[in-house]
C-alpha cells in the first residue's frame, strides 16, 4: 500500500532518498575501486593492462586506420568487430568472433592469449590455434603500414583453413 498523499513521490517510494546523476556516478566509482582493491589491482595498474578500446581514426571504403600499436597488447574495435593484435614486431587485425561459433573472443592477458568464453578454444597472440572445438586459427583481415597508422581492409577477412597464403600474409612486420 503507498501513500497517496501529495507529499509522496509519484512512484510511492516513501522514506527513500531520491540521488541524481553525479551521486549515482561517485558511487558507481567507488565501487569499482573497492573491487580493483579487493582483488588486489590498484587502479593504476588497471590502466596498465594490454587491452585497450579502441575507435578506427579514419574509415574510407571499408577500410579503417588505427594507430600503430607502441607496445605487445590487443586493442579492440567492437564499431567495427575488429581486433588489432601487437606481439614484438608483428601487428595483426582479427575478426572478433571465434571461427567455432561466432562467440566474441577475449584477450587472457595472464596467459598471453586469446580465448573463446563459450567452448573454451585458445589462440596464440597471432591467431595461430592452440586447442579446443575450434578447428582452424583465428580469421585475419588483411592489413598493411600506412605512414604511421595500420591500414585494415574489412572486405578481407581470410581463413586460415581456406585461405593459407593470404592468412599468413596478413600480417605488417614492425621495422
């Protein structure tokens, strides 16, 4: 039963302390650093970690720049369903869904891999298979060094299975 007086508010919450906005978000940070500090990870070292979001800095076509990778990591392009790998000179662009089921992949950092949360298949940083339901690597767009950007072309996404030449092409080598 709520009071339908009309000092109530209109979704009869009586007793209950209406926040805005910037309350809700200070709150929403806390949170998130009591969690980082609960398991251990101050917040500077979350920033720190080698996966990154990431937006394309220029589209033309179907193709899409990125900035060249400064360090070992994986930067994902979720706009685009890109994922943009750097493992020591060698910078390679996946498609986001494992080849298995479509099932977006995640970086392990820990393990310096990739792998599917649904079937449990597992990747080398270059897309190479390791193991799991999966029966081929990672699907590859193909890519190259455009000034001081990555150039990766979205109407070329190569198999490795069926596409073994262009797959293992589909790499920029760092100087």
């Amino acid at each position: 039963m709520t009071d339908s007086s009309p000092s109530a508010p209109a979704d009869g919450c009586t007793g209950c302390t209406l926040h805005d906005r910037r309350d809700f978000l200070i709150e929403a940070l806390r949170a998130g650093a009591a969690a980082l500090a609960a398991i251990g990870m101050a917040p500077a070292d979350a920033d720190a970690m080698p996966l990154r979001w990431i937006s394309a800095l220029a589209a033309r076509g179907q193709e899409r720049t990125y900035p060249v990778p400064a360090t070992d990591g994986v930067q994902i392009d979720k706009a685009n369903d890109v994922i943009l790998a750097r493992s020591g000179k060698s910078v390679f662009a996946f498609g986001l869904a494992c080849p298995h089921q479509n099932t977006a992949l995640r970086w392990d950092a820990g393990n310096n891999r990739f792998q599917c949360p649904k079937h449990k298949s597992k990747y080398r940083p270059d897309g190479t298979f390791i193991e799991g339901r999966a029966t081929r690597g990672m699907d590859r767009y193909a890519v190259r060094l455009a000034g001081t950007a990555i150039a990766v072309d979205l109407d070329k996404l190569y198999q490795e299975d069926t596409d073994l030449s262009q797959w293992q092409q589909a790499v920029v080598t760092l100087p």
